[in-house]
C-alpha cells in the first residue's frame, strides 16, 4: 500500500519539496523550499501536517545549517506552532551530532528509524484491538493507519475505520479518508457531531488518535476535537487509543494550545469574514483519566536498531 501523505516532505539536493495538503484531495501539487522564510510560511498556513511538520523542520536543520543554528529553527518554527514540541526533535540531532554524525546523517537515521517504529507500533496496536475492528478516528499521523490496517490483516482482523470530518480544516475527510479510499481501505466519513449518535447505536468499538503531545502521566494534546471523543469513549466503555511519541515530564496546563486565525472557521464559505466574532483553538487536551492506554513510539536509541 502506498500514499504520499506517508512521506509528504521530501528533501532535494537545494530544496525541501512538500506536498500541498490544503488542496487534497482535488489536486496533487508540490511546494519548492529553498529559504527558512518559506519553511515557515508553509508551516504557518498549513501546507503541511504532522509528520510533514516534522520532516520540515529537520530537512531545515540540513539544508540551512551552515546559516542558522538548530536552537534558531527550533525557536523559529514553536513560534508558528507552539502546540507542537519541535524542542525534542532538536534535542535528539544534537546529541546524534555529539556523536560524530553529521546534521544529514542524523536527519536520514531518525527518518528511517522512525518509519520503522511507527510500523512496530501498528503491529502492537493491532494484536489489542478487537476482532471486528470498527476504528474511530481524528486526525492522525500520516500513514498510520494504513500500516495499522496492514497489521490487522495479518491477523485476519476485519477493520472499518470511521473517519471523523475534523474542523475546521477537514484534515479527516480530505486527508485520512482520501488516504484511506486510495487504498481501498473500507471507511465511513462522519461529521464530527456524528460521534456520539454512532457510538450509541454500537458502530464503534474502538477509538484511534494522534497525539501532538504527549506527557509521562498519559495526557496528550492532539486536534481540537480529540477532548470530545475521548469524553464519549469513557461514557459508552470505548477503548481510547492516542498514538504517543516522546512524551515529557512536564505539567500539561503548561502546554500553550496554538490559537489560528478566526476567518479560518469560515474558510469554506465565500465571502469576508474578517469582521466576524469566532473562535478555533487548533488543539484540545485530554487528560490520562480519559485515555484508555497510550500506544507509544519507542525511544530514538531503540530507532537506531533498525538502521
């Protein structure tokens, strides 16, 4: 199975080439980098998501390097997006430099280790989750499914994904569910309202999130939307599963949840809306209490087995 939102960023000899998510599914079209100004404008208006927000950021650390220190792109891109904790992935080069690496050896070693840790994860989801798996979804890792889905085949576990619309960028019926059909993966689309009237009626066994952030006590931050589910999962006795990586010590009040522009919510509809009173915090945060188990990313050091 394959899908281009699996690696949406790519890097080139003197450029960064990411994939335009904002215009899936209707156009398959490719953004050229070739300055740290246009990273973050990509970054900024959403051209990319989650792990291409991550391979943008560290295909920066190579192709700028000899201009702008890691500490500064880091700095640079939390500005952007401060839900997201581009610190860690800093931390992790610098101590892969510390050992003699340099910044591209250790952008291609956590890019391929951690390929193969997110299929290692999906192959430990898969052997929990229920046989049928009717899998409740908001905005994921790109590719995760699919290699969940894969995993579950292996193990002749029937699955259906039920893929939530995801406000008000909907990431979930332009990306996941796209993503999902490209493959001929079975999947319902759902507005996001649909949540609860569809785990009454017993459609739903499971539910499967991403996680922007993750604390050691198993709260994470993910798209706003997730704290919904989550709620809902607890009073209909539904697994919550959110998809973990790299999670700190940390207080999660302490986590600034990146606010967008108010248009943005009326981003589908013609016409100016800029004089109009709305509110769209991009992320919500649900504490450990509601999360059933946290499907965590193994650490970069065990990455590095699968060099």
């Amino acid at each position: 199975m394959k899908s281009p939102l699996l690696f949406p960023v790519q890097l080139r000899d003197k450029s960064i080439v990411v994939l335009d998510e904002t215009l899936l599914p209707f156009k398959e079209e490719y953004i050229t980098v070739t300055t740290l100004n246009e990273a973050l404008l990509v970054l900024g208006e959403m051209k990319t998501r989650s792990l291409g927000q991550v391979l943008l950021f560290l295909y920066c650390c190579v192709l700028f390097e000899r201009k702008v220190s890691i500490d500064e792109i880091v700095h640079r891109f939390k500005e952007k997006r401060p839900t997201f904790d581009f610190a860690v992935l800093g931390e992790i080069l610098k101590i892969q430099i510390e050992q003699d690496l340099t910044v591209k050896q250790a952008v291609g070693n956590f890019v391929k280790g951690f390929d193969a840790l997110r299929r290692a994860r999906a192959k430990r989801l898969a052997e929990i989750l229920p046989c049928p798996a009717h899998i409740l979804t908001i905005c994921n890792v790109n590719g995760e499914l699919i290699y969940l889905y894969e995993e579950l085949r292996k193990l002749n576990k029937p699955a259906r994904f039920i893929v939530c619309e995801t406000r008000p960028y909907l990431q979930g019926s332009r990306l996941t569910f796209w993503e999902l059909r490209k493959n001929n993966i079975c999947c319902t689309l759902i507005c996001d309202s649909q949540a609860a009237g569809i785990m009454k009626a017993k459609g739903v066994n499971c539910v499967i999130t991403g996680a922007d952030r993750a604390t050691i006590k198993g709260d994470v931050v993910n798209k706003i939307g997730t704290y919904s589910l989550a709620r809902l999962a607890r009073y209909f006795n539904i697994p919550f599963y959110p998809l973990t990586q790299y999670p700190r010590d940390i207080d999660v009040a302490s986590i600034e949840i990146e606010e967008r522009p108010k248009p943005e919510v009326f981003m589908y509809l013609d016409g100016d809306f800029s004089r109009i009173d709305a509110l769209y915090p991009s992320f919500d945060i649900t504490k450990a209490e509601f999360v059933t188990r946290c499907i965590e990313l193994e650490t970069y050091n065990e990455a590095c087995r699968y060099q």
